[in-house]
C-alpha cells in the first residue's frame, strides 16, 4: 500500500495539477512555460547565460544567482544552462544595484547576458530574465535596462521577540529567535529570495515598538545568523534601537543623548554589532510616540536623538543609517494631530546628520484606507526624508478583506506637493532627485508571518509584491503590477487573468466606500481597529472616533481650513487652493478637510447624506460584484487558492454590510434624515453593532 503511494506520487511529481497550490512558492513558481510568441519552449534562446560584472568573479552572490537559475529554469524549461561569468567594464547607465539583459552567442549558441556593476545587480537581472519567461515573453531582441530609483528598498517588520507580529495577520513572526542561531530554517532563504526578486535589499527585523534586548550580545549572535542567511541575497539588516536601551541594557542612569557616557554606550555598541554584521544597514527609530522613550524627556530635540546613532554608524564609514520615525503625536499637545509631525519636524530642518533620513508615513494620521498625504513631505528641502507605506493591512480589513494596494500607493508616490513647483511628487522627494539628497530609501511594513503562504489573504501577495516593485520604481503603474504579478501567481487564460487583475484594482476604492467615504477617518474600532467604530469615546481624544469626524446636527467631517484646525496652511498654495474651497475639493478629501451640512449639494446633485449613504450602499454593491466574478472563475485557477479567497470575500460581505449598517445608523443619530432610496435598511438598531465585541484578534498589542 505505501509502495503504491509513493509510485503514485512519484508519478504526479511533474504535473502541475496535482501539486498543492497552497501559495507557498509566492510569485516565484517557474512551472514549465513555454514562449507566447513562439510557442517554443524558449530552449534555444538560453542554451547558456553570461554575466558580466566588473570583476567577473564568483562570490556567494553569483552562487545564489546560479541557484536562482538552476532552479527557475529546471521548472520552466527543463533545463540547467551553463552560467559562464565575465568581467567587464562598469556602466554608468547601471548604477550600483541597475542591470541590463541582451542577447548574445556563445559559441555559435544563443545565450542571454545580464551586465551589471555589482552582484546584486546581476542577481536582480537574472530575477528580471526568470520573470519574463514565467511572463512567456519574448527573449529575442532583448534590450532592457532596468535601473531602482532608490537605494534603499526595505521592508519593516513589527515583529516582537515572542513572535507576536504587532498589525500581522498571517501567523507568527517568521523569525524562530529561541531557535536561532542553531537552527535555520529554510524559509529564511526563501524570505530573501521573494525580496531579492523584487528588488528589495533590506529588512528591519524587529519592532518599531522596540525591546532593547535585541541589542544584548545573545540577540546580536541571533541577528547575525539571520543576517548571514540573507546577505548572499543583496539583503542587509537594520535593527530597531529602543532609545533608553543605555539604561535597560546598559546599566546607565540616562539615555539623555548629549550625555557623554550615553554616547559612548552607543560607539561601543555600534562597533559590536558591526563585528557581528560587518554590512549592518542601521538603525530604525520610534521616539517620543505612543509611549516609547526619546530625547524629550530630556528636553533634546528630534535630531539630538538621532544624530546621537548617526554618529558612530557614519564614524565606522560603512554607510549605515539612521531611519528617524516622524510617526510623533502627543495627546497633552492639543493641536491638530495631522499637524503636529509637520509642527516638530519643520524647525529641524538642517540640524540631522548627512545619514539620517526621516520616516514618513504617507499620510499626516495614520494609514488610513485614504488620507490626504503627508505635508511634511518636501517641506524640510534639507533633511533626507523616505516614507513609509504599511504593507498589512492594519485599516484595510487585515488578511480577511481584498484591498490591493497598489492603486493607493501610486496615488501617494504620484502625488505633488508643489514644493519646488510642479512636479514635485513624492516619489521625487523620495528617491532623492527633487532636492539631490545622495541617500534615499523606502520602507513597507511587512504583512508577512509564518502562515503557510505568507500573507494570510492569498491575494494579499500581491501587496508585498507590488511593494516591492514600487520600492524599485516607483514611476511604475499598479495596473501594469498588477498584470504582472496575476501572470506569475496563477496559471490563468488571458480572460481570467483580465477578471483578477480588474478585480484587485477596484478592490482598495471599494473598502474606501463601505468603510471610510468622502474622506472619512479613523472611525474604526478600537485597539484591533477591525470593523467599524464611530461611536469610540473615552481616553485620549486623539483615539477616539468624534475628534476626527465630528459630526453635529449641522453636518459631517473634520474642519481643517482657516475657520478650523486650519492643518491646510502645511500645503502648498496651489493644494490649498484645491482642497481649502468646498467647490474645489475633490469628494475623497472631502470630510479630511470640512466640515459639511448635511444637505450640501454634492457634485452629484445629491445631499452629502444621500451621498454618504449611498457610497456606503455602493461599497456593499462592489464586494457583491467581486464575488460574483470569484465564482464565475472557478477552475480558471486552482480550486485551493480559489476557494480561499472565495470564503474571505463571503465575510468581506458581511463586513462591508456592517460598516455600512452601523455607520449610517450611527450618523443618522446627527442628520436626522431618512435613509435614500436604493440604501438597503439595517437588519439591526445600532446598540447591536455598538456591542459587538472581536476578542483575541490578530494583529493586536493589547490581547498579548
Ligand atoms: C499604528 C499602529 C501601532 C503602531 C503605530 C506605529 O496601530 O500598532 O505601533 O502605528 O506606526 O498604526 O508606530
């Protein structure tokens, strides 16, 4: 009988239907292709690779390149071309980490040479030439430079010691700390292939909300273990440092950054951990926010704190950095949260070191499903400044809700400040070409655990992936990410492919609309932040739900023009202009900056009531919508991935309808109006969804 298993196993082994699609293998699944174009199997275009680097030497790098190749071109052709290396000139179109695809022969044969200045470079043009057979592109004619905007490209992971991931949704931390350094387990590898072959070259282990301990020489051997895992790869590691870590660790009194045994706490500790991590990429720091410590309390500033570990990582000269969190509010300061970054930031202008870079999210509150962004991009023209997109989807219905994210990414990293003129996005501020900063870097918080495919939602692979196509260049379209990574993740026809990728580019506009319209924030509930909550009171103002959509019996949204917190002044005039005036503002800022009656006349010829309504209705219609195409696409793709997500999208459904349920319910109390025609009426009075308690969620601190 076992026999009988085993042959029939063994017998499946090289068909792809009877392999358990279970997500593991992410976008990198190199089953057998064979050319669109051609209808070849490609064999004859690849019957060797060249790489050319400026030293044309082996190192770990090219070793994991060979066995990048090795292994994507065994699925996908059946085949293990020879690898020969070459050394050649540098390219100045290349870059450090850039690289270009082009045909040669070798020896009478057709063969592919991917050129770069660096092993990296090269390792991300041979994923680049993986990617376009998975893509059944075509190989001849090739001719394609590919060079990332930014340099560096990390993700951030909040994952604690005890493997609680704080905002995770996909299981426990990847990172087995009890078990390292003994025991590595093979995800580590395969954690830095999926990055490495998306461009991304580093991640921040542990929490923002830190624990000094990591720094101890017993985590630094863990971390090192880990970094030597990765570093084959391109992937180097970054540390959150917690600030009074001096005193927790250290034995110091202090952690008052402009002490001089402080400082010296922080040299030795840096030279430590660059003993351990020769390529250590630096420091990620949360100060003076929700209760972690900082240089205030010892009446120093943002950058007094930051230069404190600038210093000795720049001392050892080998380009570490310190990534400064602006994430900074405080609840006894009574100004306009969406202000106060801005307000703190501002007067340091020219104060950090060269290697600092301040942290940005995208917007001024808090990764919202939309926000206007952040006005502290560009307005520092003196500082390093990155942001910081969240990758899991902490507002945007965790691992159980589709939001494909790319479409608000592109909207953050395409939009203009007008800092320095038109054309002043932040994607420029960003990779540094709008102010010639000489160090840029980008940061998604991870929504990666140890779930077997990942990231819980099968489709939430493609935030991580888009991410990091983004992280690359950011000048590229979500729809086209899209595309790409529906090619690479499932073996659909081109009819199906077209239904996912429409259906991932509605999905993000569809939460907006059943969850947080017209502008709407910060109306969910509270700690896990899952489901609605617009009637949280109590505690810190700047927590609950009112202070943000202040609704009246006059009418609806946040007033943040002159007659208000006046937070719109941080724009530019030309924003201050489109956003400032009620006939200019676009509905989806809408209640960011106004405050609106209720029956103002939309753009739509409707009240702003009936229109909230009906958006609300709208977002229920659209995850209607969606499942109907999941379940027309039924053995388009692989019933186990299709069934996953068919079972998210049924509670999508229940979810959207009490968002919308509850937050009319609940508005209403203040418009006083009947609901409009074409809005379905609530199952349930508004008690029933104020009393709806989720115990235990992922993702949330306060359950741990
Ligand atoms: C909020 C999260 C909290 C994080 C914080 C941060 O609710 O868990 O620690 O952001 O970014 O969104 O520091």
């Amino acid at each position: 009988m076992k026999r009988y298993l085993l042959a029939a196993l063994l017998a499946g082994v090289g068909a792809t239907s009877v392999m358990a699609e279970d997500g593991y293998r992410l976008w990198l699944r190199y089953d057998r292709v064979e050319s669109r174009e051609t209808r070849s199997d490609y064999r004859g275009a690849v019957e060797a690779i060249v790489v050319q680097t400026p030293t044309g030497e082996a190192s770990p790098t090219i070793d994991a390149l060979k066995a990048e190749l090795a292994r994507g071109l065994d699925g996908l052709i059946g085949r293990d071309p020879t690898v020969h290396l070459v050394a050649g000139e540098t390219r100045d179109d290349l870059g450090a980490d850039g690289y270009a695809l082009t045909n040669v022969t070798v020896d009478g044969d057709d063969a592919v040479r991917i050129t770069a200045n660096s092993d990296a470079g090269a390792l991300y043009g041979a994923f680049a030439l993986l990617r376009k057979m998975q893509l059944r592109e075509s190989l001849d004619a090739l001719d394609e430079v590919s060079v990332p905007k930014i340099d560096r490209r990390l993700l951030n992971h909040w994952d604690n010691l005890n493997r609680f991931v704080e905002r995770g949704y996909a299981g426990f931390s990847l990172w087995e700390w009890n078990y390292l350094p003994d025991i590595l387990s093979p995800r580590y590898t395969d954690y830095a292939r999926a990055l490495a072959s998306v461009g991304l070259n580093g991640t921040v282990v542990t929490n923002v909300n830190a624990n000094a301990l990591v720094l101890t020489p017993e985590y630094l051997t863990k971390v090192k273990a880990l970094a030597d895992v990765f570093r084959p790869w391109g992937i180097r590691i970054y540390l959150t440092a917690r600030f009074s870590a001096p005193m927790e660790i250290g034995g110091l009194e202090t952690a008052d950054p402009l002490d001089p045994a402080v400082q010296a706490w922080w040299d030795a500790k840096v030279a430590e951990i660059y003993e351990h991590i020769p390529d250590f990429g630096g420091f990620l720091v949360k100060a003076n926010s929700e209760g972690q410590p900082g240089p205030w309390e010892y009446g120093r500033d943002h950058a007094d704190g930051a230069n404190l570990l600038a210093k000795p990582l720049a001392a050892a000269g080998r380009d570490g950095i310190v990534m400064w969190r602006a994430f900074v509010y405080a609840f006894e300061d009574t100004t306009d949260r969406v202000k106060q970054a801005y307000n703190q930031f501002v007067p340091l202008d020219g104060k950090f070191a060269d290697n600092v870079l301040v942290q940005i999210k995208n917007g001024p509150l808090d990764f919202m499903p939309r926000e206007a962004f952040s006005p502290l991009f560009g307005a520092t023209p003196q500082t390093n400044q990155m942001v910081e997109l969240q990758i899991t989807q902490e507002y945007l219905g965790a691992s159980i809700q589709l939001a494909y994210l790319g479409t608000m990414w592109e909207e953050v990293l395409d939009q203009d400040t007008y800092v320095a003129g038109e054309g002043s996005t932040i994607g420029k501020v960003v990779d540094g070409s709008l102010f010639n900063h000489p160090v840029s870097a980008i940061a998604g918080v991870a929504n990666t655990g140890d779930d077997r495919n990942w990231t819980g939602h099968p489709l939430a692979q493609a935030n991580w992936y888009a991410y990091g196509r983004l992280a690359w260049d950011h000048e590229l379209g979500a729809r086209d990410i899209a595309t790409e990574w529906t090619g690479l993740t499932f073996d659909a026809d081109e009819e199906a492919s077209t239904q996912i990728v429409d259906l991932l580019m509605g999905s993000r506009e569809t939460v907006v609309n059943y969850s947080m319209p017209l502008g709407l924030h910060h109306i969910m509930e509270r700690g896990h932040h899952y489901g609605p909550g617009p009637w949280v009171t109590g505690g810190r103002a700047d927590w609950t739900s009112p202070y943000y959509h202040q609704a009246d019996e006059v009418g609806l949204g946040a007033n943040r023009i002159a007659s208000g917190t006046n937070a719109i002044e941080q724009y530019a005039p030309e924003l201050q202009e489109q956003w400032g005036q009620l006939a200019n503002v676009p509905d989806e800022l809408l209640l960011w900056f106004h405050h609106v009656p209720w029956d103002y006349e939309m753009r739509s010829g409707r009240t702003l009531w009936n229109e909230l309504a009906l958006r609300y209705q709208q977002g229920v219609d659209e995850v209607r919508a969606m499942r109907a195409t999941w379940a027309d696409l039924r053995g388009g793709i692989d019933e186990e991935r299709w069934d996953a997500v068919r079972q998210r999208l049924a509670l999508q459904e229940k979810d959207a309808i009490e968002w919308r349920d509850a937050c009319l319910l609940y508005f209403q109390q203040f418009s006083q109006r009947p609901l409009p025609e074409g809005v379905e009426a609530p199952a349930y009075d508004l008690q029933h969804y104020i009393d709806v308690d989720r115990r235990f969620f992922p993702g949330h601190p306060g359950d741990y």
